[in-house]
C-alpha cells in the first residue's frame, strides 16, 4: 500500500456502534488498495449501486469485518 497514513491504530473501540463504523471503515481501505484509482471506483459505483449480489457481498466483507472488531473486544464485555 502506497499511502502511508496510519488510520488503524487499533481494533479497540469503546462501543459496539464504533466497530462498526471500523469495519466500513476498514472494507472501504481494502477497497482502495485494490483498486488504486479513484476515478475508476468511482465510475464502477453505478454497476454495484443497482447489483443486489455485490451489495450482498459488500456487507458480508462489512460483517467480517466487524467480526474481526468484536472478538478484539471481547465483544464489549467488562
């Protein structure tokens, strides 16, 4: 990855709702290391937009994701 901002310092989020933020947030990330051109994600928006089975897909990788999140949080158990 060629950008080298640092934008996960951690899993450790103080509530289950900034997981998951993290996790769309983190899906969002992979996507862009994938696919390094802007304009090109940008214009494959539309094909997803009106695809039920990419949308599907894209909150499956959402919910691994946060998956990820909340075993490192001991899924927000004290």
């Amino acid at each position: 990855m060629q950008n080298s901002e640092i934008y996960l310092e951690s899993l450790i989020t103080a509530t289950p709702q900034e997981g998951r933020e993290l996790a769309i947030k983190l899906a969002r990330k992979s996507i862009a290391a994938i696919q390094t051109d802007a304009e090109k994600r940008k214009a494959l928006r539309a094909n997803y937009a009106e695809d039920t089975a990419q949308l599907i897909a894209s909150a499956q990788i959402i919910a691994v994701e946060f998956q990820t999140i909340a075993m490192a949080n001991n899924y927000w158990k004290s």
